[in-house]
C-alpha cells in the first residue's frame, strides 16, 4: 500500500492498470484486481477529465425542473423554452 500511495502522489492519473504494470515493472507481481481493491480502500482514484453532458441532456432537465416549479406548463419540444400557460 505504501508503494501504491507513493506512486498515486507522483502520478494520480494512474489507474489500477497502470498502477499494475508500474508495480509489475518494479518486482512486485500484482494482478489488476488486486490494485483495485487497495485503490478503493485507500480512498484513491485515477484524475481525469469527466465527460460533460450533453446539450440535450441538459434541455431535459430544465424542462422537467420548468415544469416541476410550474406545473400548469406543457412542453411542446425539448429545445423550446418554457413559460407557464395563463389560465
């Protein structure tokens, strides 16, 4: 666990496959799962860029949350922008 800690501090985009194959390259032999498990006790995750959403993931959720905060309100398209009815 050290070795892993020591390593995740100068690289943290390792993942449990690269952190296999650096300890496999060092005389240590580790299989993925294993790293897996100490990663994950650890509180250790690989740093990468998430995937943002996509646009219309987003115009779902303003509708659904329009038509939450106003309920008399009737979606005609998902890209349409939404106002309440009148009554």
């Amino acid at each position: 666990m050290r070795l892993i800690d020591e390593q995740y501090l100068k690289t943290p985009f390792y993942g449990s496959r690269s952190m296999t194959h650096h300890l496999n390259r060092q005389g240590y032999p580790v299989n993925r799962k294993r790293i897996q498990r100490l990663m994950r006790q650890m509180g250790l995750e690989a740093i990468y860029p998430k995937p943002t959403p996509a646009a219309s993931i987003l115009a779902i959720r303003y509708i659904h949350i329009s038509c939450v905060i106003f309920p008399s309100c009737t979606p005609i398209r998902s890209g349409q922008p939404i106002s309440p009815t009148s009554p």
